[in-house]
C-alpha cells in the first residue's frame, strides 16, 4: 500500500495538481487502502462493486454528513475521483478493460474494427467521422442482437426499416439523416466484406432534406464586439485564453476542431504565419497573423498558460494539464462568455456561430467566393455558398421590384 501511495505523490506532483488537492486526495486513498486491508483485499484485486460498495458505506456515515444529516456530495465526489485515479494507476485504466465473455461480442468488435479499417485505408475518412459511423454500428449491431437476428447474413429490408423507425422518430430530421447515411456506409462494408448476401445500403430510406432550406445562425456584429469587449476585461488565465479562442474565431472563421488542434510550433512569429489543420478536409493552410489575434495568443502564452511540457496551444485550466480533447470541448467556454456578456442567440450558441458570422463579413466586404472558402477550409464553392443566406440585408438591396398592375 506504501507504494501505491507513493506512486499516487508522484502522480500528482507531475501533474502538478495544487498542494490541498495532493493532500486531500492522498488521505482519501489511504482510508480506502486501510478499508481494503479490514477486508482483506488487495487493490490490484478491486473490481467496480467493491467501490461502489465503499462509497455507499461513506455516504451512510457521519462523517460524510452535514448538520442536517444530509449527504455532502463534495466529499464523495473527492473521495470517488481519488480512488478512482489511484486505480487507473494500478490497472491501466479504469474501469478496468475486461476481454469480452463471449464469441458473440468479439465477433462484433471484430466487425467494427474492420470497418474502421476500411474507412481510414480505402476511404481516407477523418478521425471524428469515423468514430460517429463505428458508435452508429455498434448501436445497429447492439439492436440486432437484442431483437434475435444474430446471423448478418440474414438481415432483411424489413429490419433495416424497423431500425430506421425505432432510432430516427424521437430525434430531428436532420439528425435521423445523418443517421441513415451512417447506417448506409456499414451496411455497404458488410456486402463488400461478404458478411451479407446483397447490398442493404440501398434499402436505406431517410428524410429528404432539401439543398439551402435552412438559414444557419449567426450572431451580429454588436454582439460579438460586446463579447469580445467583456472577455478582454477579464484579465484571468481563463479569461486571457478565452480572449485568445474567441479572436481566432472572429478574425478567421476557424472550427473549433480547428483551434484545439493548434500547437505551440504551429503559430511561426518570425514569418508571421498561422498555420492551420482544416480538420474536416485535412488540408493545411497558412494564414496572415494579424496583430490583433497575434497578441492575444502573446498574452496567453506570456500570462495565462500553464507551464507544462504539452504542445497543445490552448489547455485547461486546472490540472491535469492537458489540450482540450475534441472541439466540442470549446461549447462550454464560449457558451460561458457569451452568456456573461448577456447575449442569448436565438440558433447556435457556440464556436460555430462566429463562423457563420465571419463568413458573411466577408461576403458583405466582396470579397469572392473562392477566397472565402479558402479562408474557411472549404474543399468545394458549393460549401461556401451556403453562406449567401446569411447575407440578406445585401439580398434585399438587390431584389428587384414588381412593377404595378402586373398579376402575381
């Protein structure tokens, strides 16, 4: 247990987590070890139950409990995250990785593993997609089994439609078609892998969503000059970083995959160079750093970011330190921001907003439409053109009007 204990220290210490974290986390994990010892246990044997059956234990006592008798969620939740990081230390990971009990689920994993390799080698597909279209066929494969059609090769139309119903009817057209053409890629890899008979990707039927019927959300100039002015004054580490995202976000349009996947290397002062990684056409592209977002990413790096040995540019705030994980991650800081500048956009509220916004800058300053695209990471004008719906007090200025006394 002592050295368990000691290589908790470590951990933390390389993690550079506060000294109060560090103690109060390593007090944690010794009363769970000591509890391990009464029942005489081993960690390398702990399995999820026995946790949970301790944590249940802790929240029954007095100890865990405010004057009211009621259970403090703020020492459970220390308690839960310090075994639980005591023990990704011990097994690798946690919970611990289990090889499957059956034939059935490593035939399955097998069949989604294939296709992941089929969609990186013959495809070229990104990474984000390929992770959405294999958590779509689990989630097929997972139905089948549970509603007894265990052999793909006797899959039928019939199942492909019940499928569709059952997934696509709580959730927005949109999204069932986005669905459809997930489930339409793996049924295409089982023909082509001989695993079914005939093609069943055809047999795919989802709702019809028509070229430009919707308008995307932007926000308006005031409000992202009264964001970007209630950002600037917080003069915080969050506060220096966040500036740093939403100036990115403002001046170029990028996605927010985009700005998490920026390093430190990738920002060349001496060129004055923004080097960018378009994550959905895995093109790269050089871009003018201008002053403004240039000196924003200063003063982060100078004054807000954490000494840390990651080349990520952009970090957590709290340890561990690490990049941001997915672009998703960016929705909470800007919905954040935006929130605290006491806008509430009516469409999107995140990173993608201030795209759209850029996008119809541009359009508004002339600028062609091929050089927006390139600007954006566009692969094809038809992407970009999207974007004329946005401009419509410009569409207004140029419609023409209908002369009188002529029939409509």
């Amino acid at each position: 247990n002592s050295l368990w204990l000691t290589r908790l220290a470590d951990h933390l210490e390389n993690e550079r987590y506060s000294r109060c974290v560090a103690q109060n986390y390593s007090a944690a994990v010794r009363r769970f070890l000591a509890h391990l010892e009464r029942r005489r246990l081993v960690v390398e044997s702990v399995q999820l139950p026995d946790v949970e059956h301790y944590l249940t234990a802790l929240r029954l006592s007095r100890k865990f409990r405010d004057r009211r008798g009621r259970a403090t969620t703020g020492l459970r939740r220390l308690h839960r995250s310090a075994i639980h990081m005591l023990l990704r230390l011990v097994h690798g990971a946690w919970p611990a990785v289990k090889t499957p009990p059956t034939a059935r689920e490593l035939l399955l994993r097998q069949i989604v593993s294939e296709y992941d390799t089929w969609m990186s080698e013959l495809r070229g597909l990104a990474a984000e997609t390929r992770a959405d279209r294999c958590a779509e066929a689990r989630r097929f494969l997972k139905w089948l089994e549970e509603n007894g059609k265990d052999q793909l090769a006797a899959i039928a139309v019939a199942d492909i439609d019940a499928y569709v119903r059952t997934h696509g009817a709580p959730v927005r057209r949109t999204t069932c078609k986005a669905m459809t053409i997930r489930l339409r890629s793996f049924l295409r890899h089982l023909h082509l892998s001989g695993r079914t008979n005939r093609d069943l990707s055809t047999a795919v039927i989802g709702p019809t969503l028509y070229a430009f019927e919707g308008i995307p959300s932007a926000l308006q100039t005031e409000d992202i000059k009264k964001v970007l002015q209630a950002t600037r004054r917080d003069r915080s580490p969050i506060g220096r970083r966040d500036y740093a995202i939403l100036m990115l976000l403002t001046t170029y349009g990028l996605r927010a995959g985009e700005i998490t996947k920026l390093r430190v290397e990738d920002v060349d002062w001496k060129r004055s160079v923004l080097r960018v990684r378009h994550s959905k056409t895995r093109a790269h592209s050089e871009l003018p750093l201008l002053p403004e977002p240039g000196n924003a990413i200063l003063n982060y790096l100078r004054h807000g970011r954490p000494h840390t040995t990651v080349r990520e540019l952009f970090m957590r705030s709290r340890a561990p330190y690490r990049g941001f994980a997915t672009g998703s991650s960016l929705y909470t800081p800007i919905g954040r921001r935006l929130a605290a500048a006491g806008i509430s956009p009516q469409g999107k509220k995140g990173p993608h907003a201030f795209r759209h916004a850029r996008a119809v800058s541009l359009l508004r300053s002339a600028i062609p439409l091929k050089l927006i695209g390139d600007v954006l990471g566009h692969r094809s004008v038809d992407s970009t053109a999207v974007y004329l719906k946005l401009a419509t007090e410009d569409l207004r200025a140029v419609a023409l009007e209908i002369p009188t006394g002529v029939p409509t």
